[in-house]
C-alpha cells in the first residue's frame, strides 16, 4: 500500500532525507552502481543513524511496503534497491571510529571501504575487506567479504565482532559471539535476510605501506602463467596475495600505449609483511615465469592498492556477472577458461579467480554461514562495458563462458557475485548450513520482510 496521506508520518520521525518521486535528487539518488539495472522506489529514506533506520523499518512493515536496503549499492542484480517500496538508504550514515589500542574498528553501515580505508590507514591498520574501494562495506561483509587481505587474516566476517541491528519488528539488538549468537552466524555470510545492520565492529590489522600491483603477459603465456599460478599459491606465504586475472589492457593512462587493447592473463599482487622480504616473497613469480609486458608491482600505500581500480571503474557501467568456487584447476579448466577469456566482448570484461585458502580455511564451515571453506578460489565472470548497447553482449558471453567452467566448479557461488539465479543457486551457495540460516529467518524475520536480497525463505 502506498498511501500518501501516511508519508509526512515518516519524514516527521526522521533526521535523515526522506526522498520521493518528486524530489529533485530523487534520479540521482535511486541510482545504482550496475548501470543495467534501473528501478524506482517509491520512497527513498536516507536515514541519518539507527533511529531513522528503527522508524523507516516499522513504516514499511506498518504500511505492507516491500523493503530494500541499500549499503554502497553494488549488489550485481541490484539488490540494493526495488520498484515500488521502500529503499532504506544508509549511505549517510558513514561514520568510522578507530581504537588504535585494541586494534578495533566501529564502521556505520553506509560506508564504503574507501571510507574505512582512509579511518585506519593513519593507524597503521586495515580491516580485511575487498578490492574496490568504492564498494559498500554493509553488503560486502553480510555476504563475506574477500580481498587481498584474506589469505593472511581470512574474509570479512572473520574479523567482525560485532553487529547492531535493527530486526524486522524494530527492535534493536546487537549480535555478537555471546549476544544472539546464532544470529551473528547467520549475518557472517547470510546476506541481509535477518535485519538491518547499523554498525559494524571489526578487528583490524596492521598493515601500513604494501608492496604491490599488477602484471601482465600476453595471453599466448596463459597457459604457463595458470598452471604455474595454480601449484605455487598453496605454498605461497600468507602475506602474499595474488589474484588471477584473464583481462585486456584498457586503452587509456596509466597504461603504455603500446599494449593498449591486448588480451591478458594478469597476477595482481599485495605482500602485506616486512619490507626486506618482499622482493623474496615475488622472486618466483619474477624468475619463473616468462617476461611479463607489465610489471607494475611497488611499495604503495594500502588504500592506493585499493582504489587502484576505481576509475577505470565508476558507477553507471553494464555489469552482468557469474561466479563459482573451484577447488582445482585441471588443465581442461584452464584451457577452456583460455578460450572464452579470448573471445571478451569489451575491455572492462574479465575472469577474477580470488584466493580463498591460508586464513580463511582455518574456519570451520560451520563456524559461521559461509560455507566453502574449502574452496581455493572464488572465481568471477564478468561482463562489463560503458555501453548499453552492449549489454546482451556480456551478459551472453558470461552466461556461456561460465556454463563451459561450471562442471569443473564445488557448485556454489559467492553469494555476492550471483545474479537473480534462483532458489537452487542459494541453496548450493549455502550448501549444509542452508537448513540453519532458515531456522535463523524463522526466528528473526518470520514474515520475510527483508526479501530484497538472496533469500532465505523461511
Ligand atoms: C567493482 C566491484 C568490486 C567488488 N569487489 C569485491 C571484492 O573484492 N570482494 C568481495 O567480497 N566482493 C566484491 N564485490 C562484490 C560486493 O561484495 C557486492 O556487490 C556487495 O553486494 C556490495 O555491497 P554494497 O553494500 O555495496 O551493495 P548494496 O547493493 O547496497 O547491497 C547488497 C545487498 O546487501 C544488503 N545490505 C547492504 N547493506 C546492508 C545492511 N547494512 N543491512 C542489511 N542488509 C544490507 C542489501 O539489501 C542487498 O541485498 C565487488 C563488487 C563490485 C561491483
């Protein structure tokens, strides 16, 4: 029901923005980061702290409106937004405080890790997160969270101490391992389907400057590059990460022009330890493999690694996306991964296989809901371009490449790198600790109020 004669009820209790179809930002603030999707909420509440979040929950609920709620809005399908309802906007509330001594880090649920980034680099310190900094640290932690961090001191949810949450009733009640414990299995890698998370409180590491970057070789060396890639990561220190890529080298700066619009296999590298051994912790990848055509790899502060990526990134691109987490790669599966990677429909798209192993594997996979604790990577496909016109175009080509690589795959996915897949999708994702996230739903959020998300049906 969308009444307007209830609407002033709402904008009255809150602090925050409330956003209608006739306000002026109204274009600009349903605007999500996947320029393939496009929806229009009816009311969009840019709530302002905990309390607006409490009043914009219980006017939804109160007045039957489907609910979304939007972190940093990267969610692939758009799941940071609906047609018709509420959208519950947290991305004012972005408020990071540091506690050097303990090493903890208190994030509202708005930030990005761009934000979280900036609050601890001076610190000294970092919390495990993604690659991009402009991705929300709220859906990037509820789905898990990996990045170059992972290896040495695991995903996301295995540094969050922490969460406050509003529950689909409005109250508020903080998750921890000893306050509604079970609820805080389920927000580690559960998604948004229980609440939503106001704050988050993170462990934090120290990482100050890192030694990394890319390199690339020619995609006639990608055979000898993966097969190598996939026996030395295991033995590899946990200080190191790399990440492979199956890319082109977009035409612009800082590239040289020269290998502009070239098809790649790239290593993307972080070494995260003493400064004296970093150069030993690359030399195998320098001696062993042939020349690469770019080696970009330096001393650089923490958050420059990660916004290294941002412009050639911003919002508004076509993203269409596939994902999987592989254990091995067989020969077969680097071949085939080789054929489609030649065939990209554009520069941006790309094949991301993430290390998943080191830290991460030394949670149990019961230990909290994400389950493929086994996993050696979390592989992504991705179409990606400027141009709408494109968009059939990559999402054909993921949709085909990742058919060819999914028999050599565990089954599931990450669950932030799924499109709208289904329920089957979900349940793979979640594995033996699906029937547990429904008894969580059950108890948290019987009526499915939060179902703007990949959802667990109670
Ligand atoms: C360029 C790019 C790079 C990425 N790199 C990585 C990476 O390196 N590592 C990685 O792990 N992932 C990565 N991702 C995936 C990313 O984790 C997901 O896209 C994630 O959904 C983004 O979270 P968000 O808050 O920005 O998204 P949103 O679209 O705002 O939200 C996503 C989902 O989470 C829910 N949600 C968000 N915040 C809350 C909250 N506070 N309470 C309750 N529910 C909430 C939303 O309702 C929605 O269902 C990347 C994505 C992009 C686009």
């Amino acid at each position: 029901m969308t009444s307007q004669a209830t609407r002033p009820d709402l904008r009255d209790t809150m602090r925050g923005e409330l956003i209608d179809r006739a306000h002026d930002d109204y274009d600009r603030a349903r605007q999500l980061y996947n320029g393939m999707v496009d929806k229009r909420p009816y009311l969009i509440a840019r709530c302002a702290n905990a309390a607006d979040v409490i009043s914009a929950v219980d006017y939804g609920r109160e007045n039957d409106l489907l609910i979304a709620v939007r972190g940093g809005g990267h969610n692939g399908p758009g799941l940071g937004s609906c047609d018709g309802g509420l959208l519950i906007d947290l991305s004012a509330m972005n408020g990071v405080r540091v506690d050097p001594a303990r090493r903890t880090v208190r994030a509202e649920s708005g930030c990005t890790q761009g934000d979280v980034d900036h609050a601890c680099h001076p610190f000294g310190l970092a919390v495990p997160a993604g690659i991009v900094s402009t991705t929300g640290i709220g859906g990037l932690t509820l789905g898990g969270g990996h990045g170059y961090l992972s290896r040495q001191h695991g995903l996301t949810i295995d540094n969050l101490i922490e969460a406050d949450v509003v529950l689909a009733d409005g109250s508020f009640v903080t998750a921890s391992e000893t306050q509604h414990a079970e609820l805080f299995w389920g927000l580690r890698g559960g998604g948004g389907n229980f609440g939503v998370v106001t704050s988050f409180r993170y462990r934090a590491h120290p990482v100050g400057t890192v030694h990394a970057g890319p390199l690339f070789w020619d995609l006639a060396d990608a055979r000898e590059v993966i097969r190598w890639y996939r026996d030395f990561l295991p033995q590899a220190p946990e200080e190191l990460c790399a990440f492979l890529g199956l890319k082109t080298v977009p035409s612009t700066e800082p590239f040289p022009p020269e290998i502009w619009g070239r098809k790649i296999c790239a290593l993307i590298c972080c070494y995260n330890g003493p400064a004296d051994e970093a150069e030993a912790a690359m030399r195998p990848i320098r001696t062993e493999l042939p020349t690469p055509i770019l080696d970009g790899v330096t001393d650089m502060p923490f958050p420059a690694l990660q916004s290294l990526f941002d412009p050639l990134l911003p919002s508004g691109l076509q993203w269409y996306w596939k994902g999987d987490f592989v254990r091995e790669l067989p020969d077969g599966a680097i071949d085939t991964h080789i054929e489609h990677a030649a065939k990209a429909p554009s520069e941006l798209s790309l094949m991301h296989l993430y290390p998943i192993d080191g830290a991460v594997h030394r949670v149990g996979r019961d230990e909290s809901a994400w389950h493929y604790r086994d996993a050696t990577w979390s592989m992504v496909i991705a179409g990606i371009d400027p141009d709408p016109a494109g968009a059939t175009a990559l999402t054909d080509w993921a949709r085909g490449y990742w058919e060819d690589v999914h028999p050599y795959s565990m089954g599931g996915a990450y669950v932030n790198f799924m499109m709208n897949e289904g329920q089957e999708r979900i349940r793979a994702t979640y594995g033996d600790n699906y029937d547990r996230l429904v008894e969580v739903k059950r108890t948290y959020d019987p009526t499915n109020l939060f179902r703007v998300n990949q959802n667990i049906t109670p």
